[in-house]
C-alpha cells in the first residue's frame, strides 16, 4: 500500500489516462512493450524502480500532500508496521503488513484519507497525541523523536492479548513544508502497560539540546495529566 492509497495498477492506469497515452505510447516512454503496460494495468506485474519514481513524481503535482520519494518506496516495502499520519491525524500512508491488519478488523481496503476515528474505536487517542505534540513543537521541529505507548484498543486480537503497544515516532518532511509523523508499532504482550486504560505514555527528544521530556495524559481529555 503507498502513500496514495492505491495499488500500482491504479497508479500506472491514472499515469497514461492523464497523459491521454496508449498503452503503446506509454511503453515507449519506458522503454518497455506493450504487453508489459498491459500487465502492469491488470495487476499481474509491478514496474521497475526507476519506473515507480517516474510514475509517482508526475502525479504527485496533483496530490495536495505527500511524503518524498523515498518515503513512499520505504513504506511499501517495509515489512514492519509503519503508518504515515498528517498534522491532522489523517492517514497518508502505511506499509503492507499494516494495511492487511488494518483491513483485518475494520473491513476497510483503502483507509489512505481517513482518520483513526473513521476506522476504529480509537477513544479518542490519535487527538490526545496531536494535543501533546502540538504543545512540544513536533510539527515545528523541535523534536527530533518521539514515543507514546498505552493498552491496546484497535485490533480485538490485541486487545485481547493484553500488553502494551507502543509506537516509535519520527518527524517527516512532507510536499509544501508540512511534517508529518512515521510511526512504527509494536505490540509486547508481556510488557506493563499503564494502570490506567484510558492513558498514554509519552517520551520525547528535543532536537536541539538532546533534552527528554516525559508525559502520563488521559487520552479521552486531551491535554490533561493523568492521575498520579
């Protein structure tokens, strides 16, 4: 799954339409045959590197908000469970393995554009961590990493299971100068997760002076601290 939501057939399909190419057209301009646009267009084969570059950076004109290049390749190679939110906490992109347990317990194939309250329960947490970071400066770039981990609450798998999840999150330069938060998740079922079920802890560096900084926040009131 990439950053636009869609798979590579797709991609290469919305390329040549926009172009107004055949598909013979569009195999000269890769250096391909026709066969091969063909494949690429019903699923049956994915593009070369250079390729995928080519397709990704001429429709990203038309995308009002996207990660670099390489960002985009990571994420859909990755084989760990990353996401991509925006500032506003909507979905802009995740690896694989994350799409196909997203769509495990939600139902939802494309949840690219979508906040987690549009897909899940999430009580409220995805706007208690934007509270947080709004008040460090994330989006500023005043912190260089950033952690949050409390009980699970989405997958009912994990829920049950019990433990702790946890996501290690990085800032990220997206198209236009905003920035946007990789996150990569865990899930440790042994580990201690906080007493308070409605809690998330947070850690984070700041950029500058390597300073920490340590929060305990209620995650359905945004902005306030847990109780000791």
């Amino acid at each position: 799954m990439n950053v636009f939501g869609n798979d590579w057939a797709k991609l290469c399909q919305e390329y040549r339409l926009r172009r107004g190419l055949k598909q013979e057209a569009m195999a000269q301009d890769f250096n391909v045959d026709q066969s091969t646009v063909s494949r690429w267009e019903r699923g049956e084969r994915e593009p070369g590197m250079a390729v995928k570059l080519a397709i990704l950076d001429a429709l990203s004109s038309k995308r009002p908000e996207r990660a670099d290049q390489a960002l985009q390749i990571l994420l859909e190679h990755s084989g760990s469970a990353v996401a991509l939110w925006g500032a506003d906490g909507t979905l802009l992109g995740l690896s694989r393995r994350l799409a196909r347990e997203f769509a495990g317990f939600t139902g939802v194939q494309d949840p690219i554009g979508r906040t987690p309250a549009e897909l899940f329960e999430d009580k409220g947490l995805m706007e208690s961590v934007l509270q947080l970071f709004r008040e460090i400066g994330f989006f500023e770039g005043i912190v260089s990493y950033a952690q949050i981990a409390h009980k699970p609450l989405a997958n009912p798998n994990r829920v049950a299971v019990g433990g702790l999840t946890s996501a290690s999150i990085f800032p990220v330069r997206l198209t236009h100068g905003l920035v946007g938060m990789m996150c990569i998740y865990d899930h440790d079922a042994l580990a201690e997760a906080p007493d308070d079920e409605d809690a998330f802890s947070a850690f984070w560096i700041d950029a500058a002076s390597g300073r920490t900084g340590h929060a305990l926040r209620r995650i359905e009131t945004a902005g306030q601290p847990a109780p000791a």
